[in-house]
C-alpha cells in the first residue's frame, strides 16, 4: 500500500480478498480465474521454492497481512516481515492467531518505513519485495533507497527477488470508465462485495493514479459504498536493472512470471533474482 494510508482505507479493509491466497482465505471462491492475471496465483510457490533453496531467514519488505510470510513460516523459515501500514500489519497479526504456536513463533512483525529500514540483523539470505509493492513507493529516488536498504540488509552473496508487473502490458494511457472487476466475499465478515476501478493516464513523473470504489452488500440488502484512490510508479525492465545495479546487486535472471517462464515483451511480470555483490 502506498504511505500514509488510514488503517482503516478500503484498500486495506479489502485486501485478504482483493488478494487471497488459497494458503489462507477463509473464502476459496475468492481465489478465482482472475487470480493469475492478478499476478497472485503462484507467487508464493515459487518463494518457498526459492527459500528453501537460500536458507532463512527470510526478509518480506512491504509484507502485507501475511499471505507470502505465514506460507513460508509454516514451511519451516524465520520470517521478519517489514511495512509501513499498522493496518496491513494488524491484520497480520490476526490471521497469524490463527496458526499454530511454531508457526507464530518463526515470524516477527516490525512497522518502519522500507525506504529508510534499519534492523538489528543486517546478514539476511534472502529478502522479497513481491507483488508490486516497490511500484506502490510512487517516488523514483525512494524506490531506490529502498533497494539500497534491501541490500543493507543481506549477506553478501544474498539473494533479493522482486515482482512487479511488465509495464508493457499495463493501460499506461488509462480508462475511459470504471469498470467492475470482481465480486468476492468481504474477509470481514463474508459479504459479497464488487470493486469497480480505474486508472488515470500515467503522468510525467511516471505516477498513475488507481481510483474506484467498492460496493459492499450488507445481510439486510442495503450496499455500502467506500471510495478508493491509490497510485503505483510502473518500473520498466532495463530501469529496474540499473536501479539495482546501483544499489550493490547483480542481476542473476530476468524471467516473464514465476514459473521460470522467459521474459517476452509480452511477458505479465518481471521477476527479478539478484544477488548482493
């Protein structure tokens, strides 16, 4: 999420649904067709495959309600999951409840700001930045920092994996409408709900605008609207490799999803592993 966001904003209210994981939704039918295009549908396999390889433990940046860190603790690995938000991270803290004891114990929760991180541990295996969060830091300097401070905080010979979606296959130019997206149940409760949204064109600081509104149907019919706004800094690929290279990583493998599929142009994602020097 971006900064500064109320705890209580839709986007956080929503997003256990907006982004279920099969691994944790209390709600399977949330986990639909449009998962895949979502670019959630097997991003936690392949960081469990990747985890087990490294080692922990395991730094999340921009870590969420815990969809990729409690797969990755019940698989075994200490997690340190880092955001910003005290709402993302209370939800984390309640759906970690409700895991067992071992699982509670391997992952620890820590709200600081990415882009000016500082932990005790400065010799991490591996660290994440998945699913578009460093797109979410709309600032290009910051973007970088918080790659500089991913590098802070690993090994040398450490492993940094990032996600964010091909900017070549977004709407750069924006919507026309709002349009609904899906209808899924509310992780509050299970009303169903639909999120309609847009984007804006991208502007000339390569920022981008996500606005819409969800309409949430309450048990006595009535349909309670939240009005949304977001924005993300889309990452081009040779971009997101000099930024790294700057930051002290070189880049191990560029692949068009998580599923070791080649990057195309037409590829949804760039996946990016890269090693601290």
């Amino acid at each position: 999420m971006n900064a500064g966001l109320d705890a209580d904003h839709p986007s956080i209210h929503y997003y256990d649904a907006d982004y279920p994981s099969p691994l944790t939704t209390p709600y399977p039918e949330n986990v639909d067709a449009l998962t895949a295009g979502q670019g959630i549908a097997h991003d936690v396999a392949r960081y469990r495959e990747i985890a087990r390889a490294t080692g922990g433990p395991v730094l999340e940046l921009c870590c969420g309600t815990g969809r990729v860190a409690i797969p990755l603790a019940r698989a075994g690995l200490a997690v340190v999951g880092v955001d910003v938000s005290s709402g993302m991270l209370e939800q984390f803290r309640r759906n970690l409840r409700k895991e067992d004891g071992l699982v509670f114990s391997r992952v620890t929760l820590v709200e600081q700001d990415v882009t000016r991180l500082d932990l005790p541990d400065k010799a991490f295996k591996l660290a994440l930045i998945p699913f578009n969060s460093l797109l979410l830091i709309t600032d290009f300097d910051l973007q970088r920092a918080a790659l500089r401070a991913a590098a802070a905080h690993l090994a040398p010979g450490g492993t940094l994996v990032v996600d964010v979606v091909n900017p070549l296959t977004l709407k750069l130019q924006g919507d026309p409408v709002a349009k609904p997206y899906y209808t899924r149940r509310s992780p509050h409760g299970g009303n169903l709900y639909t999120m309609f949204a847009m984007l804006d064109p991208v502007d000339a600081n390569h920022k981008q605008r996500m606005h819409g509104w969800y309409d949430e149907v309450e048990p006595d019919g009535v349909v309670k609207r939240r009005h949304f706004e977001l924005h993300w800094r889309p990452i081009f690929r040779f971009e997101l490799e000099l930024m790294l290279r700057e930051a002290g990583f070189r880049v191990a493998s560029l692949e068009g999803g998580q599923r070791h599929e080649p990057y195309t142009a037409q590829s949804p994602r760039l996946f990016v592993r890269a090693v601290r020097e």
